[in-house]
C-alpha cells in the first residue's frame, strides 16, 4: 500500500524507522542514477561510522523512549523469603531508577557517490541526512565533511528530509519549510540551489551534475521514495492512528488528519 502523504510521510522521520529508510533510500538512488549515469559514471555507496556524544536534545530524538530525567518508581515491594532466619522479609524498590543512556554511539552512515569511470574521481557526493548530522558534535563533524567534499572540487547533494535539528549549510535568507534539498556546485561554491519542500508538497526531481561538458542527470525523489515505501511494506509499521514523531505544527497536524481519515474512507 503506497503512503497516504503526497511527498515525504512524517511518519518515516520517527528514530524507529530512519535509519532503514536512509539505508534504503541511498540504495534506490543508486539504483535509479546508474542508467543515466553509464558508461562514463558509477553509482557507488559509501559507508562511514560516525562517533556521537549525545546531548539532551539529541537523546531526545535518537532515544524517543528514554526519559533522561530521574523517575520515581511505583512498583510495589518485593516480598522475599530468608533462608537464614525463617521469615519472610519485605525488600523496598529502588527510591530513583536513572536510564542509561549510551555515552558514545557509533552510527552507520552511506553516501551515493558519483565517480567517473575513467579516474575514479568523486565528481558528485549525495548526502540523506540523518538526526546525527544535525544535532552537536555530529553537525559539527558533518560540516568538516561538507568542506572536504566541496575543496575536493566535486559537487554536494544534500537531502534533508528531517524536520527537526540544524541545517547544515550556513544559508543566508532560508525560508522556513519541512524539508529541503540543497544543491551546491564545484564551480558555484559561494551559491546553493535550493529547493523548499513542505509536507504538503510532493518531492521534486533534482538535478545531479556531473563534469564539465556532461549534462546534469535527474533524480526522482519522490519515486524513489515511494519504491522504499512499498517494497519495505512501512505501511505495516506505522500507526497512522498517533501522531508522528516529531509532531507535526498544528494546521499541518489538522490536515495530516484530515488526509488520513480520506485515505481510510478509500480504503473501506
């Protein structure tokens, strides 16, 4: 069953399911680039473990379930039999209960790299952000990435299908959206092709330059999208019934309902 939301599904952003979709999506990318692309280009995914130190907000989103204040616990006590002294003795709960939270993670992260077959130089690095590239350390970590990327003299493709966190790039003038997508050139670095997408909106299709003399070649995020959705069956994961995670604004929130409720009439 495809999603019931035009474009990006909110739903997907939630910490239970992004990393298959970011694994997901960068596999379908690839896949769909590799016709337009050969035989002078590849589509290759690159993988890099990224060390992260999460802060309160960041736990927020990476760890939805953890509640990183102390809890009072509610349990009742524990009858306990003693051996020694024949008696049943009552043993009390813990006063506090803290979570534990992970210290440091390591994340698994994949780029869809363009290379040319005859160099293998990178002439073009698509990056799908995840919650680790926009939160602390992790933007931090990710923006040394950006700059690497763009000094090699090849092109960035950015996808931000993440409501919540840092953009990345230091824009002047960004319109407030959901999502966006951010084009830089090598030869335009001072420049970024922006493209704003609300929830509303369905994905656009971008383009992904190549080298000079060489025509840039589309990419269909919302086909791409909506193949991930099918094939990985995230209709059979999701509670449209709740809201997502994060929540939606409240206008957007009143259409998602009314989007949805339309959808099950459909349906029925």
């Amino acid at each position: 069953m495809p999603s019931p939301f035009p474009g990006m599904d909110p739903y997907l952003e939630g910490p239970l399911l992004w990393s298959d979709v970011h694994h997901r999506l960068a596999g379908q990318i690839s896949r769909q680039l590799t016709p337009h692309l050969s035989p002078r280009y590849v589509a290759r995914l690159a993988t890099r473990f990224v060390t992260f130190t999460p802060d309160d907000q960041a736990i927020g989103i990476l760890y939805p379930d953890v509640d990183i204040t102390s809890t009072q616990v509610k349990e009742r006590a524990v009858a306990t039999y003693d051996p020694r002294n024949d008696v049943t003795v009552t043993v009390p709960p813990a006063p506090v209960v803290l979570p534990v939270v992970p210290f440091i993670e390591r994340f698994r992260l994949v780029t869809v790299e363009i290379r040319d077959v005859a160099h293998n130089q990178l002439v073009t690095s698509i990056e799908i952000l995840s919650p680790v590239n926009k939160q602390g350390r992790g933007l931090e970590e990710y923006r040394t990435k950006r700059e690497t990327v763009l000094s090699a003299n090849a092109h960035l493709l950015e996808i931000d299908l993440l409501r919540q966190g840092t953009r990345p790039p230091f824009l002047i003038g960004l319109p407030p959206s959901d999502y966006f997508v951010f084009l830089t050139r090598a030869e335009r670095r001072d420049q970024v092709e922006t493209w704003p997408i609300s929830v509303h909106d369905p994905l656009p299709v971008v383009p992904v330059p190549l080298l000079p003399g060489d025509d840039d070649v589309p990419l269909d995020l919302g086909h791409a999208l909506g193949t991930i959705y099918d094939e990985a069956r995230y209709d059979l994961s999701i509670d449209y019934s709740q809201p997502p995670v994060p929540p939606l604004a409240e206008d957007d929130a009143a259409w998602s309902r009314s989007l949805l409720e339309e959808n099950v009439k459909r349906e029925a």
